[in-house]
C-alpha cells in the first residue's frame, strides 16, 4: 500500500519533463517558497486529503500549482491595461504547464483504474508568497484500487 508516494513520483515526473518548469516542489503550500534555491517556475504538488472509502479503494484531494515569478518594472505605469508586467504571460504558460499534466493525467488514471474528478477547479494566484508569484492552482480528487500501485 504506497499510493500516496507513487501518486506523489508521477506527478513529480510530469512536472519535471515539461520545458517550461525548473523546480518541483511537495508538501504544505506554507512551505512553498522557503527554499532560497528554487529556480523558477516551479509546480508544487500537495496531497490536502484523503480517505478510505468502502476498502476497496482509496480517495485523495490533490493540489498542484504552477508558478512563475512577477517581474515588477519599477517606472511609473503607461499601460493600465497590461501594466507593464509579466503577469499575463506567467497565468498563460502557467495555465499551459497544467493543461498539458492534467491531459496526461486524465488519460493515464483511466488506462491504470483510477477515477478522477471530471472537472478539476483552477484557482488563479496572483503575486503570492515572498516572491511574487503569478499562476494556477489546480484541485481534483482521485479515487483508485486499495492495492499496490504501478503508474506508468
């Protein structure tokens, strides 16, 4: 029984083989940003709950966010509209990097019995935590077999 560990090393893989991301994170959102060595963007994943349903299966709620750092032009704003920021370009790719994990994940749990929430939520997060971080945070529950796990 290592589902959330295996859970955990698949979506770690994912993250780490798109060309987009540079560092992959895990655990409490609080301790997101604490590493001075983080090079951005980043996708952090956290398992937020879980539980046994009828002992045959297993539930997990997962969070991942994608995120990348905001650049701050320090002049004064020309632009109200784009606000001569990077904003929109980091919600765009960070949207991109879990369009294309969530994409591979769907396809991926239904060919290993894996039931997944058929529409996850997308929470956008905008200058969060010390380093201003711009991105998505996406949210979905899982529900797979109360046995060993092979992810592929």
């Amino acid at each position: 029984m290592n589902q959330y560990t295996q859970i955990l090393y698949y979506i770690k893989q994912l993250a780490e083989s798109d060309i987009l991301i540079n560092t992959v994170t895990q655990g409490e959102f609080d301790r997101l940003d604490l590493n001075k060595g983080n090079l951005f963007p980043l996708v952090h994943i956290a398992i937020t709950s879980g539980g046994f349903t009828n002992g045959q299966t297993v539930k997990f709620t997962i969070e991942i966010a994608a995120l990348a750092v905001r650049d701050k032009v320090n002049e004064t704003v020309t632009d109200k509209f784009w606000l001569q920021d990077n904003e929109v370009d980091n919600m765009n790719e960070m949207l991109a990097v879990l369009n294309r994990m969530w994409t591979i994940m769907y396809r991926d749990f239904e060919s290993n019995d894996i039931t997944a929430s058929e529409n996850p939520s997308l929470t956008p997060l905008f200058e969060s935590k010390k380093n201003l971080l711009d991105g998505w945070l996406l949210t979905f529950d899982i529900e797979l077999p109360n046995t060993t796990l092979y992810l592929c």
